[in-house]
C-alpha cells in the first residue's frame, strides 16, 4: 500500500488507517538502586499487557491475534519468558507471540512491524510492545561475550566498531561537530526541568499504569537492608528536579579521561516496559470500538550510519522519513528524539533544525532520556505513549518519535493524534 503523501493526505481518515487504541507504560525506574531493580523484565511486560486489556474492556483478548515485544538484553531473546507473561495474565494460546531487537529501536520496530502486518492482512489485531530489565541483563555493557574472535579483527572498520562502548561513539559526535560540554550539561539540566515539570504538573499519570511489585533496600555495597518489601510504583524515579549546571559541571568524564559525557549528560540505565494496541479504523468500527481511537500510526523508516558515530542516526531518518511522506519539519507538532546522550541529541536538534523548536518546548517537551531514562527494548513504545498523550494534551495532531540505535542506525515513526 503506497504512503500518503501531503499534510492532507495523512491528516485525512480512511477505514485502512493503521489506529491506535492504547498507549501504555510502567513508570521507568532507574536501574540497579531504583524501584523497580527487583522486578523482572516479562513481569513488567505483563503488567503493561493486563492494563492494556483492562483499558479495552470491549476487545476480547481472543480478537488479539499477535503481539510483538521489542526486547534487547533478555535470555533467549525474551520470547519464552514475554510468552510466559502473555498468557500469564490471561491471553488466550491462539494469541502469538514474537520478539523484536533493533537495540535502542526494538519497540518502535514493533509498532512499524505491527502496522506492517495489519496492513498486509496477516493479522487483524496486534500489540506492540517493549520490555527491558537492565538492573538484571546488563552485566556485558549490551556487549556481546562469546564473539567470532575474526570479527575483532575484522579489516572492516565499521565491522570493528559495532562493538564500541556507546559511550565513545557520544564522545566522537561531541569532538567531530563541537558539541562542547558546557552545552551538553545545560541540555541535561533542562531535561530534567522539563520531566519534572511534567510530573509535578500530572502530564506522565494517564500514560503510566502502576507497577505492584517487590523492592530489596541494599546498601553502596549491595548488602542487603531490612526486610523485602511490597511496594507500588506509581512513578518514574530517576527525574532529579534539583539539577543544577553546577553540579554537573563537577562530575568527571565517563568514558574518556578527556571527553565530555558523563552520567549527568547521558541517558539513564534504567527499567521498565510499554505496550500499544493496534488494529485497522474499518476493525475498530466492526467492534464498536471507535470512541477509544486516540489517532494513528503513519509510516516509520530505518537508515544506516557509521557505527563510530551512531547518535546522528536520527538526523537522517527523519529527513528520510519526511521525504517519504511529502511534508516539511514545520508540519509536525510534536517531537520526540531519543536523549541517549546529549552530545547526539544536541546535533541531531541543529542538524534538523529545530532549535527554535527545542527552545519553544515543541521537542522533547516534557523530557527525555537523560531524566526519564533509557530502557532499551521499551524506550520506542515508552516514547510513542508520551508522544500521543502529550498531543492529546496540547492539541496538536502530527508527532514524530526518532532514536539512534546501536550499531549505527536511526529510525524515526510519524503519528497523527485525533
């Protein structure tokens, strides 16, 4: 099926437009000493499947023919256990069931590939979604262990660069394009502005559906303190309100003794999970289910770049993308773009050019990663679910949703709210 082109064209309402129903997520919660540490991945990802079902009490979950995890760091890819998880919480086993790994994109993959199979007619009803515990499967750095020796010493220099600490590929971007530090700490300090903004305002509360779960207080050295609890995790945890340039400006570089990104400026380790529910309008309208349609999914693309300098990666498939569908920077509403850290998120803003809209509040307005944080598989959906709420809230109807992925990628999705 061939891709509207013109504003006109993809505002427009026709019965095969790929619509979203729900656009769920768990609060995200630092890794390690955040409140969810002690949760496990699948069990996030259940809790964001259940409150799916419960937010459409007139779907039977029987009608869901497919759901699509994204998912980067999970034994055996995640899919036994997010299967596990799935009829865990009352899908029935015609339900299937796959997971999806693009790394920093998994879950905005699935949404696409979701969509994708919608519109070929290979299923009428899927979720997408996205789940990730890095307290628990981030030991190698997302680096793999038990690799081919000769690709190490592959001639090939991308090939090498593949496994490069993401941190040094911040690191090239904030050298090669003079991102300096002083900049990058100034863009983190507002993004922890802006999230906290956000929640003290209310903004996250309709996309963020409560986790109950347990949580083990350990000391700096790992050591248990006190009993086990049963808490509620109603919250994203790692947003610092109190953020300040002073401080940040003291914290030592974290991956080069000279460079400029630190765990100030950088996106946060963190856990969580995110689900969003689609099927085609003409479906929707067949089950009496129109009223829930909070807008609709576009079109996403996917380009390559080199590994080295993998952050630009949005800088070019939001171009890519727009080009597809004949509209202009100006036509969108609402940006979302992947802080993975803030030397990539800053060149990316200049080099689509959208300062005026970053100063405006028009990109990443309530946040992004570096306060919200970066839960690989999940951070696509997570990203998707505050886009269309937050137009929901302001009013605007086209959102785009980018990141840079591992390896050397970007992808980027267009939404429209309704």
């Amino acid at each position: 099926m061939a891709l509207p082109k013109g504003l006109s064209s993809i505002l427009a309402k026709s019965p095969s437009d790929i619509v979203i129903l729900s656009s769920l997520r768990t609060p995200i919660c630092r890794s390690y000493r955040g409140q969810l540490k002690d949760a496990y991945p699948e069990e996030l990802l259940s809790i964001v499947l259940r409150a799916t079902l419960n937010a459409n009490h007139n779907l039977p979950p029987e009608v869901i023919d497919d759901v699509a995890v994204g998912v980067v760091l999970s034994e055996l890819g995640g899919s036994k256990a997010a299967r596990m998880a799935m009829n865990h919480v009352g899908f029935p086993h015609s339900t299937s069931l796959y997971t999806v790994n693009r790394a920093c994109s998994s879950s905005l993959q699935s949404i696409a590939t979701t969509a994708a199979q919608i519109r070929g007619e290979m299923i009428g009803v899927g979720i997408a979604a996205g789940m990730e515990s890095m307290t628990r499967n981030y030991g190698s750095k997302a680096i793999p262990v038990d690799l081919w020796p000769e690709l190490k010493a592959s001639p090939s220099k991308d090939a090498r660069d593949c496994i490069m600490p993401m941190g040094l590929t911040s690191e090239n971007i904030a050298q090669r394009y003079k991102v300096g530090r002083k900049e990058q700490d100034e863009f983190a300090v507002e993004s922890h502005r802006r999230a906290a903004r956000a929640q003290t305002e209310g903004f996250f509360e309709q996309e963020i559906v409560p986790v109950h779960t347990r949580f083990q207080e350990v000391d700096k050295k790992g050591n248990k303190v006190g009993e086990e609890k049963q808490i509620e995790v109603t919250k994203d945890d790692g947003i610092r309100a109190n953020a300040t340039l002073e401080a940040l400006a003291k914290l030592k570089p974290a991956f080069k003794e000279d460079g400029a990104s630190t765990a100030g400026n950088s996106s946060q380790v963190s856990d969580g999970a995110a689900a969003t529910l689609l099927m085609r309008r003409s479906t929707a309208t067949e089950l009496g289910l129109m009223s829930s349609i909070m807008g609709k999914f576009v079109a996403a693309t996917t380009v390559g770049c080199a590994p080295d300098e993998m952050g630009i990666g949005p800088a070019l498939a939001v171009p890519k993308l727009l080009t597809q569908l004949g509209i202009e920077s100006k036509d969108v509403d609402r940006w979302e773009i992947n802080e993975a850290f803030a030397s990539q998120a800053i060149y990316c803003v200049r080099e689509l050019g959208l300062e005026k809209d970053w100063e405006q509040g028009k990109v990443n307005p309530d946040g992004g990663a570096i306060a919200l944080g970066h839960p690989l598989g999940a951070t696509g959906a997570r990203m998707t679910s505050t886009l269309m709420h937050g137009l929901g809230r302001t009013g605007g109807e086209v959102g785009v949703v980018s990141m840079c992925v591992g390896t050397g990628m970007g992808m980027a999705g267009l939404f429209v709210r309704e």
